[in-house]
C-alpha cells in the first residue's frame, strides 16, 4: 500500500544532512563538551559553533541562545522563568486562547499554584489576537504577553510584530512561540519587537529531543532546570551535542528555502481545500486562507467524527491529524476551533492536513480522491 504522510506539523523526518553533520557525535566525537580533554574540547567547539550559526539564522548572538530539550521545554522556560524572575512585582499574564498546552498549561499552573492572574485572551473566527485586545489587556502589574507566531492547527498566522510593538511601549516582556513558525516563514529576532522566542528541531527536519530558547540581552529569567552552570548558567544538563548540531543544520537547510517552500506548499494545500469543497458538501474551511503558514489546511467535515475520519484515512495509508499531537488519543473537540467559534460537533469533526518537503500533488490527488468515499460512508453511519 502507498503511504502519504501529511502531519508534518506533529512531526518531520530527519533530513538527510542533518543526520550526516549528527553522525560523527553519536560514533567517534562522543566527549562531554563540559570535560577539558581534547574529547571535549571537540564537541564543545561543535557546540559553540552550532550556537553561533543559529543566532545568526535568528538574527541574534550567539550568547542569547539556550539549547533546550524541546519547544515545550523552551516555552515552559520562557513563563516560568519569566514570571518567576519578576515575582512580588508582577503577577498578571497575558496569552490567548489558541496557544499551544505548552503555553496554556504553563499559565495555567502559575494561576492554581503559585497565585498569578491569567487574562486569556479570545480570537476571531480566523484564530486570530486583535492587538488591540491585547492593549486594553496589559496593567501595571502584567509581568509577560505570551502569543504565538503560527497557530499549529490552522497554520493562522498572529500579528506579532503589532503584538510586540504595544509590549514594548507599555515595558511588558512579549514572548512568542515561534515553533510551527520556523523553516515556514522568515523568523527574524530584529524583525519583530520580542524579548523571549521558543523554536524546535523536530518541525524543521531535525531530530527529536532539541529545542531552542532565545533570549533578549538584559532580560531577566530564571534558570529551569537546575543542577550545573551550562547553557551560561540558563539551564544545567550536559548538552545533547549530537541533537543541537543535527538541529542548527536542519534550520539552515529549511531556511533556504522558506520562499520557495511557500509558493509550492501553497499551491498544494490550496489545490486540496478546492478539490475537497468540490467533491463533499457541507465541508467548512478553519482558520485563514491567506494569513497563515503556507503548509497547513484544517477542514471540518459535517456529519463525521474526527476520530473515524483519521482511522478510515490511516486504512488507505494517510497519515493525517486532527489537531496539536500532545492532544491525539483524547479526542475532544479541538480547544483551538471552540474558540475560534465552532460549535462542538464542527470542531470534533476537523481533520489537519499538513504537508511537507516529500509531498506533490499526486500525494494531494490521492486525498482528493479517497474522501469522498469516506465522509459518505461515514455519514451513512450517522443517519
């Protein structure tokens, strides 16, 4: 049976490059970059050297990366760290309703355990943060504003760069999580007015297990994970050399080609949404067709279940999703579209398309084809 995998947004496939600048870290280059001998002297000039090409790439300094174990650590280190740091003088945040769990569960503990205030804030019926909102939000006791860059559900890109703006007016630190945004669309420190950015190497083509935090100069955060003096006393851990190296090469590989990338993904997932819409009725569209990463088409289909959508599909070899895959198993209705103003059976009736580097259009086709025959099938169990 052919396999199409279309949930590049929950995961990507190792690039071939980057598993070749890798391989040398996980065989003979083995030292522990903390240790003096020339073992470590290797593997912490391979590290520093990673560290300096990813700031560049963020348009950053080397000084102001953290390498982390993943995007949810990176943002979990970005509130904590945050919040904590400013704590007795700041107790309010501020984030929106379709943040990632990473976010929203962070935020979420900081209000039950540790009597911080939480304003979350609501969203469009794009998914989009009025920046506006955002403003009449922030008092004098906001200590961070948390909005994502690029929803990972409908691909709904968030006006950072206004968001960004009104926090550095008002002296509020803005940290965004830049996790589907990176590899899809210029991220660029300088570009955007932020203070604190999380990005993950298992979205761009690198291995799992890696993630990054960026921190502005003169920010104040406290430190994780405790334990040694890594990462610039950031966060203690003998650092995953083989991951970061692997990572930074994966990063400058999907960089590259972000424009490119775009025109042909768009044409792709744009080519899906119209077949679709010609070929099923009562079929909704959720999230931006414009503003948003070029690779992402969320669909509801009226009359099904997410849960039997993604097994009929996984039985003709398609690999898709219905939503952020920390939250697959459970199958509740996608936190993301209730927000966005979904009524309940709609947004437990979404399937995410997201594609990626292998897919083409006969891939594109193939979907085209074959739901149809699902959602009528399955329809026909509902009557």
């Amino acid at each position: 049976m052919r396999r199409i995998y279309l949930d590049y947004n929950a995961t990507t496939p190792v690039h071939p490059e980057a598993l070749k600048a890798m391989l040398p870290f996980l065989e003979a280059n083995y030292g522990n970059p903390s240790s003096i001998h020339f073992l470590g002297r290797e593997a912490r000039a391979a590290l520093d050297d990673a560290r300096e090409r990813l700031a560049k790439l963020l348009g950053g300094k080397s000084g102001e990366i953290v390498f982390t174990g993943s995007g949810t650590e990176a943002d979990n280190h970005a509130i904590f760290g945050a919040v904590r740091a400013r704590a007795g003088k700041a107790r309010h945040i501020i984030t929106s309703a379709v943040e990632h769990h990473a976010v929203l569960h962070s935020c979420e503990y900081l209000r039950d355990h540790e009597g911080v205030e939480i304003t979350v804030l609501p969203v469009d019926g794009d998914g989009v943060v009025n920046p506006d909102d955002v403003s009449r939000a922030i008092r004098d006791d906001t200590a961070l504003v948390s909005v994502m860059w690029a929803n990972n559900e409908t691909g709904a890109l968030q006006p950072v760069r206004e968001i960004g703006g009104i926090c550095r007016e008002r002296g509020v630190l803005f940290h965004t999580d830049a996790v589907q945004a990176l590899g899809k669309v210029p991220v660029r420190v300088g570009d955007v007015p932020v203070d604190l950015l999380s990005v993950s190497s298992h979205k761009v083509y690198g291995p799992k297990g890696v993630g990054a935090l960026w921190i502005r100069p003169r920010t104040k955060i406290e430190s994780l994970v405790h334990g040694g003096s890594h990462e610039n006393d950031h966060r203690a851990g003998t650092e995953n050399v083989a991951g970061i190296v692997g990572f930074v090469r994966a990063v400058e590989i999907t960089t590259a080609k972000v424009e490119n990338e775009d025109t042909r993904l768009r044409a792709l997932t744009e080519r899906l949404w119209q077949g679709l819409n010609a070929g099923i009725e009562r079929v909704h569209r959720n999230g931006p067709a414009d503003r948003r990463v070029a690779n992402t088409l969320n669909v509801s289909f009226a009359g099904c279940k997410s849960d039997a959508l993604l097994m009929s599909l996984d039985l003709e070899g398609i690999a898709v999703s219905s939503g952020s895959a920390c939250a697959v198993g459970s199958f509740k209705p996608s936190s993301v579209l209730l927000a966005m103003g979904l009524g309940a059976e709609m947004a437990n009736a979404a399937v995410r398309f997201s594609l990626g580097a292998a897919t083409t259009e006969a891939d594109v086709d193939a979907v085209m084809n074959v739901m149809p025959k699902i959602v009528t099938r399955l329809r026909s169990f509902a009557v």
